[in-house]
C-alpha cells in the first residue's frame, strides 16, 4: 500500500484526539507512543522497521519523497490542526507517531564509550548531548533517575533524529548506573571544573580504554557525592575568558577527546 490514498485524506476528528494526548507525558505513557517532528526526525524514525505507527502531513506533495512507498496510514493536516500538535512557533509540516523504544543494558554490553546524564533536566540539552554521543561513537546515553523525559517534544526534536540511532537507557539511578559500567570494565570519569585537565589526560594515553563519562546537572553540576563515584574528575580546560562550558558543549569536547583517543588506539 502507497502513502498517496492515505494522505489524500482528511485527518479525522478521533485521530487527531488520539494524537494531540501525544504532545504530554500522561497521554505519551499510557498509549506508549511519542511524536517525532521535522523531516529529519520523521526520515530516521521511518528507517527504523516496524517504529512508526502513522504519519501527518500538511501537503504530502512537499513530502513526496519521505512518503513513497509507507505502508502506515499517512493524514493530511490543515494548518490549524498541525499547529495544535507542535510545540513549536512554526511547525515543520511533518510528524510521525512512533513506538516508544525500549532498551535495557544488554544492548550496551561491551560497550566502550557511554555518557550518563545524572539529573540533565533541560530537554534541549539531553537531546543535544544524544546528539553529541552519535556523532562521535559512542555506543549508548544513560538518563538517570530526575532527568528529562526522553519522549519530551523538544528532547526529540534536539536529537535530529539521533534518538534512533543508539540505545538510550531511562530511570536508572546513578549509583546503579556506574556500577554496571564498572563491571563491564569501563572506567568512570566525571565531567567538573575542579577536575584533571582533559587534554593532559589525552596526551597521556589515559583515555583510550573503555569510558563512561557522567555529565551533571545543567545547574548545580555534579555534587560531591556523585564525584566520589567516579574513578576520576576531569574538566575541559579552558584559555580564553568564558567563566565556563555549558552542558552540551562540555560534552561535546569530552566525547570528541575520548573518542579519537580510542580510535586512534585501535588503529595503532
């Protein structure tokens, strides 16, 4: 079945209900469902066998080339109705209702580059340090227990697709969380300001083996007893006269440190 017959119809009343309870937690948890918005979010979901449910569309004629040949129900939206299932000022046309994933630490095991989000409540930055781990590497994201949502709208959204790229493990408490990756041999380091400096750490060879790394709280950081549980506290030098990193972006240069460490170990 093409996508044309199912896009040239209206989206009806009852299914634009179901899917506006979507657009909050309650409604996301006991339907077990999310919504990917944009044509990046939308093309990967759809790259993911059997993750998407139904897709809506605001003129499937724009769309044409993510569409061809889906075989779920594909709805067309007036402009009215897609607003009320965006967060956004302007919505971008495109959403897929998609299957919530679910991942456990089998499908991390053997991992050699993870990052544990201790407390990341901003959804912005969780999407953006998911993002980050896919586009260097590593093998999975850990969500402790108090992070954001990862079905939040903009959480997803902030992954551009990466979301189906990785596994992502949800409600784990931290003191869990780091001694599974101890037992899987990896080394834990804590991402703070009062740290090791990261590239002295490089240049010494220290990051080539297995890591996870724990990013804190976009406010009050990592506190001290969530420092003492890793091996080591490491922090991102700084040159210029930034008072400090943000979130995403002192992730960023540690997942990219650590990685070109380890690859370049593997190559030699």
């Amino acid at each position: 079945m093409t996508s044309r017959p199912n896009a040239a119809l209206g989206l009806p009343a009852s299914v634009l209900r179901s899917v506006r309870r979507l657009t909050q937690r309650r409604g996301r948890d006991v339907a077990g469902l999310f919504l990917a918005e944009g044509r990046q979010a939308v093309r990967e979901a759809l790259a993911v066998g059997s993750l998407v449910q139904e897709v809506i569309v605001d003129d499937p004629d724009k769309h044409a080339d993510l569409l061809d040949g889906v075989d779920v129900p594909v709805w067309r939206a007036t402009d009215h109705q897609m607003r009320t299932l965006s967060d956004t000022v302007t919505p971008q046309g495109i959403v897929a209702v998609c299957r919530q994933l679910s991942f456990d630490w089998q499908d991390v095991s053997g991992a050699r580059l993870l990052v544990i989000c201790a407390q990341v409540r901003d959804p912005g930055n969780a999407g953006t340090v998911i993002r980050c781990a896919d586009a260097f590497g590593a093998d999975g994201v850990v969500l402790t227990t108090g992070s954001v949502e990862i079905y939040n709208p903009k959480t997803v959204r902030s992954t551009v697709g990466s979301l189906f790229h990785l596994p992502i493990l949800t409600g784990v408490p931290l003191h869990d969380a780091v001694a599974k990756v101890k037992a899987m041999g990896m080394t834990v380091l804590a991402a703070d300001g009062d740290g090791d400096p990261l590239d002295l750490k490089a240049a010494a060879g220290e990051l080539s083996g297995p890591v996870a790394w724990i990013m804190g709280n976009e406010a009050w950081g990592l506190p001290e007893e969530d420092r003492e549980l890793a091996d080591e506290v490491v922090a991102v030098p700084m040159w210029g006269g930034a008072e400090s990193l943000n979130l995403s972006s002192a992730a960023a240069v540690c997942l990219y440190a650590t990685a070109s460490a380890q690859r370049r170990s593997s190559a030699g």
